[in-house]
C-alpha cells in the first residue's frame, strides 16, 4: 500500500506542564553570629534540591529568592527543653528544678490554661511539702527572669496561669505534640555555675 504523502501526520501534542508555585518561609531562632546566615541559606539550598530531587516527575525546576535574608529581632528568651536550660539576652539564667519542670509544663501546652493543682502536681508534690501558694511564688520567680513586655506566662485568674507564644521567647526540644523537632538545637550560651 502506497504512502499518501500529501496529508503531513501531526505528532499528538504533549500534555501540558503542571506548573506549581510553592513559597516557603523559613523562620530561624539561632544565636547571633555572622556566619549563621550563609549555612541557614546553603541548607535552604540543600533541603530545596533533596525536595525536588526526591520527585519523580520533575522535569526542570527554577528556584528564585524573591528578596534578600530577612533577619529579625532576635528573640530575647531561649528555653531549651531536652537541657532544661534557659538563656535570656544571651545569657544563661540559672533554674531551679521546680522553676524548670513548672516552665516545661506550661510551655509543653500553649495558650492553654493550666490550674495550680495541676502545676502543684507537674513539680512532684507527692509528699505535699509545697504549701497552697508555692506555684504562684514559682511563677513569680520564673516572670522576674522573664522581664519583658508582653510576658510569656500569664495570669488567667480564678483558673492558674498560661504561656503565650511570642516572638521574644523561643521554645527549642519537644513540640507540643511530644515530637522531637528535626534539627539539634544549638545551644542558647554556656551552662549556668
């Protein structure tokens, strides 16, 4: 059978490509060194390309920056959950055990209000030496190392008290959730004498 070269065969056109825009902001709490800024960007780099290198059907991808670094104020609190260990202002700032574990409890339940009992009882009184104001006496010496405006810990009155999230006081260790995070914390300065 002869070939009719007269009507040019047309190659079925591809499918069109799925363009996805994906922007992802990146918020850092680390300590103030110059350097800092150069690794937070190479392992944006990293996880970016172990992101697209990871999918299958990706036939070419363009990352663009769309603006320079912004860094922020840096916090003014650091709680480190796994060392029980709190800095503030670059400091670190000494902690008794009832302080840390009453710190912990609250921050482990954010925006939640938390009786005094239940904090009582987040201290291990299990031989009921704290008397009925201890925890007050705890959170007012937790609030004097804490000294900036909107404080952290909070009063929720006829109830306990509350930890507010906020910019100025960062939490590194556990999420809410009990989850490790995926990265080590660096450590918020030297441990405290």
């Amino acid at each position: 059978m002869p070939i009719d070269d007269t009507h040019p065969t047309t190659t079925p056109a591809a499918p069109p490509a799925l363009q996805i825009r994906l922007l992802i902001e990146v918020e850092v709490a680390t300590t103030n060194n110059p350097a800092t800024t150069t690794r937070i960007a190479e392992a944006v780099d990293t996880a970016m390309s172990g992101l697209l290198g990871s999918i299958p059907d990706v036939r070419a991808a363009t990352v663009t920056a769309l603006g320079a670094l912004h860094l922020a104020a840096p916090a003014r609190g650091v709680f480190d959950l796994r060392n029980q260990e709190l800095a503030v202002d670059g400091s670190a700032t000494r902690l008794t055990p009832r302080e840390s574990a009453v710190l912990t409890y609250l921050v482990k339940r954010p925006n939640a209000a938390v009786s005094r009992e239940e904090l009582r009882d987040a201290v291990d009184d299990t031989d009921g030496s704290l008397g009925p104001r201890a925890v007050d006496v705890i959170l007012s010496r937790l609030r004097a190392k804490l000294p900036w405006m909107p404080p952290p810990l909070t009063t929720v009155r006829g109830i306990g008290y509350r930890y507010e999230p906020s910019a100025q006081f960062v939490v590194l260790g556990d999420t809410p959730a009990g989850t490790a995070l995926p990265w080590t914390p660096i450590s918020p300065g030297p441990a405290p004498r």
